[in-house]
C-alpha cells in the first residue's frame, strides 16, 4: 500500500508529502473498511480492531501529526495545494482526537461499533472491481473477526460508568446490531450461487453464522446496558468543538441559530409567495387560503399527490428523471460531465436482509475512472403494510424525486465525487469539506430549476427541501446546546417547517447521531449560492455558468471560502 500512498501524494512538495503519505497509510490501517470503500484494496481482509492498545497508539500518532500540520500552516511559504491539504488532514486529526480521547466515544458510545459492523462487507459486495473469489474470500475474512469485534466493543463499553451511556443509542445499536446478524444470518448465503467455490462457500457459512452468534448477544447485551444507562446523547459543550471542526467555521453559535430562524421565516414567507403565483395554475378552483402556512402546507399536500404505487414504478420514474437530466445538463452545456458516465441506479441487492442499503456509493479515488458509482434508490421493505407502501411513495413523490435528481447526480454528489476522485490531491476525496459537499448538492438542486429543469410543482419540492435544511440546523444546534425536546423537535419541523411526520422523527434521531453534519446542507448552500451570486454580478455580461460549475470542481472539495479568493480575485479556480 505504500506504493500506492506514494502516487497519492506525489504531487505535494517536501516535508508535506510525507506527513500526508505517513497519515494515509496509519489511518487506512486502523480503519481497513475505510480502505475499500476509497477503492485500495490491500487490506480487504482485515476488520478494524479497536482495541485500547490500537486507540492509544492512534491517538498519539494524531497528535503528533496535529502538531505538524499546525506548524507547517503557520508558515506563510506554505504552497497553495499543499496548504489545502494540510488543512483538511488537520481536520480530520482533531476530529479524530476529540471523537476517540475527548469524547471517548468507544467506550461510550454503541454506535461506533455497529456503525463499523453493518458497513464492514457491503463496498466488498456491491463493487465489482475485482475478481468475484477475491471478493468473497475477503468477506469471509473479515465476517469471522467479527466475533472478536463485538467482544472489543462489549469489554470497552462495560468498562463505562451507566450515567456517561446514552439509553437511546443503546436501542439504535441493539436494532442495528440485530439486522445485522439477520443478514449474515441468511443474506451472506444467498450472495452466492452454486457457481461459486464450494469450499469457500461452506466458509462463508461458518463465517456467517458465528457472527449472527455474536452480533445477537451483543444486541442482548445493549438491550441490558440501555435498561441500565442513564447518560445523554446530547454533546452539550462539546458540540461547539465538533461544529467547529467538522464543518471549518468559527462563526457564533448563537448567530448561526439566529440566521437559520431568520431564514426559516424568509423561506417560508418565498414558498408561500412563489405559492400564489402558481396557486390556479396547479391548484385549479380551489380556494386560496388566507394564512402563507396555509397556503405552503396545501402545495405541499398538492406536491405529494403525484407518486408512485409500486416500487417498480418509483425505480422506473428515477431512472428516466436520471437520464433526461444528463441530456438536458448536456443541451444546456451547464457544467463539463466526466467521461465515462459510470453510473448504476437501481435497488440495492435482494442479499441485503435486515440491513439498510441505500443512497450513493461512489467508486472511490483509488478506483479505475471506467469503476462504477452505485445509486442505491431508498425502497419500502418487502413486507410493508398497504399503510406504509402509501407513506413511502407520497414522501418519495414524483416533484421530490425531480427536485432531488440534480442533488444526489448530476451536476450534484455523483458529479462532484467522481471530480474529486480523479483529483491528484486525493486526501480532499478522502477528507472532503462537507459543507462544500452538501452545499454543492442544495445548491445543484436550486440551479437546475432556475436554468428550466422541472416545472411549479418540483420547484415547490425543492422550497419544501430547503425549509427541512433551515430547520435541520436549528433542530441540531438546540438539540445538543440548548436540550430541545422531541416534542419540540416534532412541534417545530412539522408547524414551522411543513414537513411530513416521518421527516420530522428521522430529523430528531439524526441530530443525536450525526451532530453537526445536519447544519452543512443549509449553511453549504448559503455559501456556494451566494458566491454564483456574487460571481454573476461580478462578471456581468462576461458570466458563463458552464465556467463558474466547471471552476467549482478544480479545487476538489475544499472550504468555500477558497473558491470565493480565487473566484473574486478575477482568477477562476483550476
């Protein structure tokens, strides 16, 4: 893997490269799984181990790496690229010591380990860039460290005091923890066919079974540790260090809040005039309410209307919404689409019981160009109620899936990922700004509507989005600094935001587990939208928007502030 780590950095300069070289090759060693999932494949057969040794060991290695990045970014002959780097893998340095020595989080937190479990096999199973035997035997090989897995991951949070465990990450853990020896209990099996080695298919049983073994004790064991725990979820002072590390900003808290409120009353208050314009138009005879909300929250019913009945017909309108949208990115010349177009959209594989496989698996930056990306469209389960088939496809409608094509694709996540996978500077793939990236992806949506892409009721879709993204931050930052309850969560997305019940609870569980990745929607899309706003004017007459998306791509993803110097200094980025 070295060689490889090598070509990664061979474009950086001096003492740089090998503090980057040196920390890609510990990290993908502690982290193997993370090593496939970026496309190296060296260390496929081997699972995390997490042991205290491992974690002191890492620990100490981030913090001498921190050190260096902090000295090499205090000084001012410090290249260009490789200051962007450092500054990412700084990044990514701290997070690592505040998630593993300040929060200690496997000791404390559950999810850690299931999170590590559920994902441990599915790059392995779903990519097929190499040869199917070498696939499953590494699977094989990293299904039987499971057991010993889930004893590192019992013995480390036994060791915890009941008032520093969350209750409420015991249960997500046990219920993760279950589905996933559900799946190698019975969808290990049937990922393979009679075509397939028979000695290794017998091992890949073994395998499976003892780690379905394991997997439900370690589910009994949570359900037991989260009668007894007593601790809370919430970050509380914490949060501030993690917002600030994950998402790059020092901004106040308390102003970031202020603007999200602000925003969710201007949002609103733009639904609901954009709403008037196009109330006869989509809303025939009906009568025109009186109140914006009332008004918002008939359009949104309205938007739900068109949907699909049946999972075959909700894949089939994605699909087709997949390629009018490469075809209409490539008429309007809107941004330059790498070649090939290695994408797959469909349902992830049947094999996956119990488990949630879904959302967008990009080929990673170590993977060939020709490597497929893997769009893994959100399904009802197989034995979903009428009730639940009805839920699924009026939350999933048609006008969401148009709105949501441009994010998650093109000139959206698919788009921008495969850039940064061809990029030289790999760490940025590897260690990318997330409000770069989700701020690309809201913004996609809001720029191919306004270029024409879809019609009144997708544009509704998408100012339904962007209401859920304001509150998205206010739910995260008062949930873990100011104890917002639940019920106030639920009051406030569905009374103030207009979104839907099942948005509502997924946005409270989401803020306890995934803190602060929430506010990089909304914040990400304030900065990439203000700064076209802010280009357009610039350039005037001169302002090509094939130039200023193309230019959006040749830093990698990279704070925004970066683009915003190279964009105002009259020097497009690339």
């Amino acid at each position: 893997m070295r060689y490889t780590l090598m070509l990664l950095v061979m474009m950086a300069t001096g003492a740089q490269a090998g503090v980057v070289e040196n920390y890609l090759e510990a990290y993908f060693e502690m982290f193997p799984t993370r090593a496939t999932a970026a496309g190296l494949h060296d260390l496929d057969h081997r699972l995390e181990d997490l042991s205290p040794t491992k974690i002191s060991e890492w620990v100490s290695f981030n913090r001498s790496v921190a050190e260096d990045l902090r000295t090499s970014l205090g000084n001012p002959a410090l290249e260009f690229e490789d200051r962007l780097d450092a500054e990412l893998l700084l990044r990514e340095a701290e997070l690592q010591l505040l998630d593993l020595d300040r929060l200690r989080r496997p000791q404390k937190d559950p999810l850690l380990w299931t999170g590590v479990v559920s994902q441990a096999t599915v790059f392995l199973l779903v990519r097929e860039d190499r040869p199917r035997h070498d696939r499953l035997a590494a699977v094989a090989s990293r299904v039987e460290q499971i057991p010993r897995f889930a004893a590192q991951a019992q013995g480390a949070l036994t060791a915890t005091a009941n008032d520093e465990i969350a209750p409420e990450l015991c249960r997500l853990a046990s219920r993760q923890a279950r589905a996933s020896a559900q799946f190698y209990a019975e969808g290990l099996a049937a990922a393979t066919t009679e075509d397939d080695d028979a000695d290794l298919r017998q091992r890949l049983g073994r395998a499976g079974g003892r780690a379905a073994t394991a997997l439900t004790q370690m589910a009994a064991f949570l359900d037991e540790l989260g009668n007894k725990a007593t601790g809370s979820p919430r970050l509380g002072e914490d949060y501030r260090a993690r917002f600030e590390i994950v998402n790059g900003m020092t901004t106040p808290l308390a102003e970031v809040l202020d603007g999200a409120n602000e925003d969710l009353a201007a949002k609103l208050g733009e639904a609901a005039e954009y709403g008037r314009s196009v109330w006869e138009k989509v809303m025939g005879d009906e009568n025109l309410p009186a109140s914006d909300k009332q008004v918002v929250a008939a359009l949104f019913e309205r938007v739900s209307d068109d949907r699909a009945s049946s999972t075959d017909e909700f894949i089939a309108d994605y699909r087709q919404l997949v390629d009018e949208s490469v075809a209409f990115v490539r008429q309007r010349q809107i941004i330059t689409l790498p070649e090939p177009l290695t994408l797959f959209v469909g349902r992830s594989p049947d094999f996956f019981i119990g488990q949630s496989v879904g959302g967008v698996y990009p080929a990673g930056p170590f993977a060939a160009d020709d490597a497929k990306t893997l769009l893994f469209l959100p399904t009802p389960p197989a034995d979903a109620t009428q009730e639940e088939l009805e839920g699924f496809f009026r939350d999933f409608n048609h006008h969401f899936n148009v709105m949501i094509t441009p994010h998650e694709l093109i000139p959206g996540h698919y788009l921008q990922l495969k850039w940064a996978a061809r990029h030289p500077r790999k760490v940025r793939a590897l260690f990318g700004d997330g409000v770069y990236i989700e701020g690309w992806g809201t913004f996609s949506e809001r720029l191919m509507l306004d270029v024409g892409w879809g019609g009144a009721l997708d544009r509704l879709a998408h100012l339904k989005k962007q209401l859920e993204n304001i509150a998205r931050t206010i739910v995260d930052i008062r949930v873990h600094t100011q104890g917002m309850s639940r019920e106030e969560v639920l009051r406030l997305v569905r009374e103030e935001a207009l979104q839907d019940e099942q948005f509502a609870e997924n946005m409270w569980w989401r803020a306890l587990t995934s803190a602060p990745q929430l506010t990089s929607y909304h914040l990400g899309y304030r900065q990439v939208h203000d700064l076209y706003e802010e280009v357009r004017t610039l350039r005037g007459e001169e302002f090509r928007l094939r130039d200023f998306m193309d230019g959006m791509m040749a830093l990698g993803p990279v704070p925004v502030k970066y683009y915003r110097d190279r964009f105002l200094e009259g020097t497009p980025p690339g």
